[in-house]
C-alpha cells in the first residue's frame, strides 16, 4: 500500500511516516530529504536546487520527477510519500505512475505551524529532528542520537516560511481536493500529540492488528 502525507511544514509528516515506518517496514519517500542530500553533496541537480530551496520555493517538477524515478522501480511492499505531491501536476504524475491508496492532509492553523517551525533544530550529523520546547535535546544543541551539533535548517527562517505556507495554501489545497474527489483523502487534526495522531492514522488506514 502506497500512502501520500500532505501538509504544511511542521504538521508532523516526517514524525508519522518514521512512525510507520518501524511498525509497518514502509519505506519513507521524504522528498525534502532527498533534494538536500543532493544538494549536501553537490551534484549537478544539487546547484541547479539551492536557490528554490533556500528560499522556500517550489523546486521545478522536472527535478522532482528525476529524483523521485530512482524510487519507482525499487520493489518495495509500500511508499509513503511525504511531501510529495504538492502541485496539482505533481498528483497526475502520481495518479498515473504511482498510485496511492490513501492521502492524508495532516491539517495544522499556520500559527502552530510557524510556533513548531522555527523551534525546530536538525542534527548536522544524522538529520535527526528535535523541537527546542516540545522535544529538546538532553544536553545543549547537541543530538542525543550522536552527539552532532544541532542547527537550524536553511530554509526556516521567517521569509522562508511564510513563502512556503502561501505556496501550500495557492498550489497544495487543490491536491487536498483532488484526491478526495477521488474518494481517498483522510484528513487528520495534526494539533493533537503525536501519539494520537498516529493511532487515527493506523485506525483510518485499516493497519489496526
Ligand atoms: P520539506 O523538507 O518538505 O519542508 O521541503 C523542503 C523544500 O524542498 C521545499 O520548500 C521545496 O523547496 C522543496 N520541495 C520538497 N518537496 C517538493 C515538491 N513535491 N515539489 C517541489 N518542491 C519540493
């Protein structure tokens, strides 16, 4: 079962589909993830991203598509998607090449949104995500996982932010009704603490055991 995650940044995609993750062996397609890792190591699509990316920008469809193919021919029993698709082009390449069977919208009020955003810190090291408030590190700016130092993504700063939630609200709320035109869109209260949310999510999805 291939699932899509929609929802602005810091409604809590990337902390479910970890969740599903070590429960259910998904694979995590964090697109976000992986048009930085390109541009970590510098790879001619890499420069070609930087400036959408660090302005908070939609990264054009054709480098999505290219970075998303590698994915398509892995034989894997289930794809989460996250973050991914965000434009209305995006959700027919998805409807034609890699079918979902359900998106879920986690839906969060932009003011929690950019509360949780710009209290967020990354590890350098592994990518590990923390929340200076909800989810600190137990020793300063250092990551409990491997000790790397903890920073800011480059793209959570305030411009950045709010580019990105206009982005969501004019280009990714008619993906929302694109699929539930389609029937398939489960839509989740993301407020609520991880927990909860992840217990709709497997109740939705029917992985209930
Ligand atoms: P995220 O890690 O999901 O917050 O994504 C970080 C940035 O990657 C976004 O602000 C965009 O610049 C780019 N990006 C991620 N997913 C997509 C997508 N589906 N389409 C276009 N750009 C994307």
């Amino acid at each position: 079962m291939n699932l899509a995650f929609l929802g602005i940044q810091g409604s809590g995609k990337g902390t479910q589909a970890g969740l599903l993750k070590k429960k259910y062996g998904f694979e995590h397609v964090n697109i976000g993830e992986l048009l930085r890792s390109h541009m970590a190591r510098k790879t001619l699509l890499g420069l070609k991203i930087t400036s959408y990316m660090e302005q908070g920008d939609l990264v054009p469809d054709n480098y999505i598509f290219t970075v998303l193919e590698d994915k398509l021919h892995k034989n894997s029993h289930g794809l989460i998607f996250d973050g991914f698709p965000r434009t209305i082009n995006q959700a027919e390449y998805m409807e034609e090449k890699i079918p979902v069977a359900y998106a879920v919208f986690f839906d969060l009020d932009d003011k929690i949104a950019i509360e949780r955003i710009t209290s967020r810190r990354v590890c350098s090291n592994c990518g590990r995500v923390y929340n200076l408030i909800l989810n600190p590190p137990k020793e300063d700016m250092k990551c409990d996982h491997c000790g790397g130092q903890l920073i800011q993504r480059n793209d959570d700063h305030e411009a950045a932010i709010k580019r990105r939630l206009n982005i969501f609200h004019n280009r990714t709320k008619p993906v929302i009704a694109f699929f539930e035109e389609r029937d398939c869109l489960i839509k989740i209260d993301a407020s609520q603490s991880p927990e909860q949310i992840h217990k709709i999510l497997i109740k939705e999805i029917n992985l209930e055991k």
